[in-house]
C-alpha cells in the first residue's frame, strides 16, 4: 500500500469521544477522517457511501454493538476497537481487528495503532501471524482489576488542581463540555459523561440523565417535574437541581428507596 493518508470512518455513540479521537488523529498525522457515525445503523449506511481504510470502532452502544456492526458489512476496513472495557480484547482479535485501544488512550498509543494498520494493509499475509501473537498475550495476561476513580486533575490557568471525587456533587455536560460541580465552583474535566459512568464508583454516582450523573450522597429530595421527568435535589446551600429522565427516574427511586 502507498503512503496516502489513512481515510478513516470513527464510530462512536458519545460525541465527544468522536470529537477527541479526530483531534488525535490530526495530530498524530497520516490519517485523515472521512466520516463519523453515532450508531451501527448510521455506520452502515456511511460504509456504503464513503470508501474507507480504517475503521475506528467503539464496541458498546445502544442496540447494535460494535461486532454486530462488523457482522454485517459486506466489504470490511481494517478494523482498531476503542472501548473503556479490557474484557472484550479476545473476542476483538477474534474478529482480526488490528488494534486494540483502551480509553482513554493516549496519542502516542494512537499513533502505534495507524502504524500497525498501514502495515497489516500492505502485508497482508502477515497479519494473521499479528493477530494470533496478539490474542496470546490477551488471552495469557492476568485479569485486571480497575479501581473507582477516586481524584483527578483539572487546569486552572498554569496550575493543576486535584479535585476528590466525594467533593463532586454532580457531573453535567454542558457545550459539549463536561463539568464537575463541587459545592464552590465548576470545573471542565478531560473525560466524557460515558467515560465518568463506567470509572467512578457506582455505589455512589448514578447517571440520571443523559447529561448528568449525580452524586447519591448528596441527594436531598426527588421532585416531579415536566411531563414525567424528575428533579434531584442536591444538599448543597444553593439547593441545585440536576434534570432526571423519565427512562432512569425508575431506577433511582429504587436506589434511594423512593
């Protein structure tokens, strides 16, 4: 294969991880987006249209997966998995994917995996040989244990400040910007609300709207609001209300015992 430009299609639900894994692509160069999609639906439609070398594929999203998606594409790309979640690695490499990337990734991992790609494309016959080193090492590796997220960092002009997940009365999504929200301040944070969802802990952070995820042990009280939806009230001075949808409101009456 010649050196072009990589043309790349990403697939992904959360439209922020979409957006980073463009920034990443245009910086580590030799690849260049030709489509996006938010679904396996839109994907199909999109492989259709636009020829496509590579395809950066989340696995979990609502309805299809990831693997459903490739099921069901009659002339496949080659194929990089970007998922939050280690445990589906074998089964990635069963269905001959290049590369494996766990979020979030960093761009010099992003990098390796194009390089792996423009290989495998010009190699083909040794891309098997890849797979199977790679599966090995998966298959062989102890599980991993992911501890909750319990601190992280955010920017405040030239300083890092480290922010204690017990402090966070709720994350929200805001401009396509996610927010912490501590009883004194906001602070933008570099992960998406999905991304928060699955690190922090469940025992006490709930997701109760698309774009909020709450802190349990702040809640105050659990107030109807318009056509079947909900609000949560937090225990902070300013009695704020984080939006609940009526498809997770179920859910959070039985946490809370409501």
């Amino acid at each position: 294969m010649s050196d072009h430009a990589l043309r790349v299609v990403i697939v992904d639900d959360e439209p922020l991880a979409r957006a980073r894994a463009r920034r990443l692509l245009g910086e580590v160069g030799g690849a260049v987006v030709v489509g996006e999609a938010g679904s396996a639906a839109e994907a199909r439609e999109l492989l259709r249209r636009q020829p496509a070398d590579l395809l950066l594929l989340d696995i979990q999203m609502p309805g299809e997966d990831g693997f459903a998606l490739l099921s069901r594409i009659q002339h496949r790309p080659a194929v990089v998995f970007v998922t939050a979640f280690d445990h589906y690695a074998v089964r990635a490499f069963e269905e001959h994917a290049v590369d494996y990337l766990l979020k979030p990734f960093r761009p010099e991992r992003l990098a390796a995996a194009i390089d792996r790609v423009r290989a495998a494309l010009a190699r083909p016959d040794d891309l098997a040989r890849q797979l199977q080193l790679l599966l090995a090492s998966v298959q062989t590796a102890a599980p991993r244990h992911v501890e909750p997220l319990e601190r992280f960092t955010v920017r405040i002009g030239q300083k890092q400040l480290i922010v204690r997940a017990d402090d966070v009365l709720w994350f929200g999504a805001e401009d396509k910007l996610v927010f912490a929200a501590t009883a004194n301040d906001r602070h933008y944070v570099n992960f998406t609300l999905d991304e928060l969802e699955r690190k922090l802990d469940t025992a006490r952070f709930v997701r109760v709207h698309r774009s909020a995820i709450a802190n349990l042990d702040h809640a105050a009280a659990l107030r109807p609001g318009f056509a079947g939806t909900w609000r949560l009230q937090l225990d902070d001075s300013a009695r704020t209300e984080v939006p609940v949808s009526r498809s997770r409101a179920r859910q959070l009456k039985e946490r809370l015992g409501a």
